[in-house]
C-alpha cells in the first residue's frame, strides 16, 4: 500500500495475519491512501480462531484506530463461520463557520419553562 499516492483509493480491504500489531500499521497507513470519503474494510474480525487457537487483534486494534482517528464503523457482516468483515468510514467534520443549534446554545444553559 506504501507505494500509491494518498487519497488513491475509494476503498481499500484488509485480510492479513490478524495480529493488533500488523492490522493497526495497515489502518494507520489505509487512511491515508483512501479518499476523503473511501472505506477501509477488511476481514476475521473476531476475537480469534476457535479451531486452532490463535487470538486476533483486529477488533482491539479497529476500536483503538476509530477512537484515535475519528473513524467509525459503517458495517459488520455476521456470517456461519464467526470470521466477520467490518467496513470503517471517517466522521465527517462540520466546518468551523458552519452555524449549529449547539453552537447559538452556551453547554452550561439553564432553561426555565
């Protein structure tokens, strides 16, 4: 994934070795080679294999990367085998000169009715 450009992709798929280690240096390289509005999927994520014991990483290290990046999950499959897909998107920024109700409302507001 290194070589391509930033913003290369729409979407990019994820299926490697499932440790935390490996599947978080590929969401931290993946959200720079997807577009701004790209997708960063991939595969097992589980808390292991039940058949021949081996413990993944890949939803610690999803959680980790959503909360850190300000990413957030879009889909999970649920398939037979346990071995689900995950489809990951930013969170979009509102941008600074953008006028909300939240922002004519001081957090610390008291209203009386």
């Amino acid at each position: 994934m290194q070589q391509f450009p930033e913003a290369y992709f729409d979407w990019l798929y994820i299926d490697t070795d499932h440790s935390f280690a490996t599947t978080a240096r590929e969401l931290e390289i993946a959200m720079h080679k997807v577009k701004p509005s790209g997708r960063i999927m991939g595969h097992d994520f589980c808390i292991g294999n039940v058949v021949t014991p081996v413990v993944y990483g890949v939803v610690q290290a999803c959680n980790k990367f959503c909360v850190d990046h300000g990413w957030r999950y879009e889909y999970l499959t649920l398939e037979s085998h346990g071995h689900f897909s995950f489809s990951l998107k930013r969170i979009l920024q509102l941008s600074p000169n953008l006028v909300t109700w939240r922002s004519l409302v001081p957090l610390n507001a008291r209203f009386e009715w």
